[in-house]
C-alpha cells in the first residue's frame, strides 16, 4: 500500500522532530558533562588545597611533639623527675 504525499510529509515531520529531540538530548547531556567535568576539576583543587593544610598541620604537630620532648628531657635532666 503506498503512502499518499501527506503521510509521508507527516512521517518526515515526525522524523524531524525525533531528530531535534535527540539532539537536544545530545546538547543537554554536553552541558551536564561540562559542568561535571567543573565540579571535578573544582573538587581536585579544593582536595589539594586540604592536602596541603594536612600535611602544614602534621608537620605542625610533629615539631610541637619534638618540642615537648626536648621539654621533658630537659625537665628530667635539671630535675631528676618527670613533669607529670
């Protein structure tokens, strides 16, 4: 059975719109993957920048740990106890 001339107009337009609908799709997932693509990107440096602090704090922690050591000792030399 052939198709008359104004089903297969309705068909192409239909096809049409199938085809701009997909590409929409296409442009807004292009969209969410650029902006995931940000968040990641932002998230990498924030992560840096804490990594950084952690390790400014560990070593930090690590000098007043040393530091109160030479304390104790000193206190232990001078006194021939121990502080607390």
């Amino acid at each position: 059975m052939k198709m008359d001339k104004e089903q297969e107009r309705a068909q192409l337009q239909i096809a049409k719109s199938l085809v701009d609908q997909a590409a929409a799709f296409v442009s807004n997932a292009r969209f969410n993957l650029d902006q995931a693509e940000a968040s990641k990107q932002a998230a990498a440096e924030e992560y840096a920048k804490a990594e950084d602090f952690r390790q400014q704090a560990e070593s930090s922690h690590n000098s007043a740990v040393d530091a109160l050591c030479a304390a104790v000792t000193a206190f232990e030399q001078k006194y021939g106890e121990k502080p607390f």
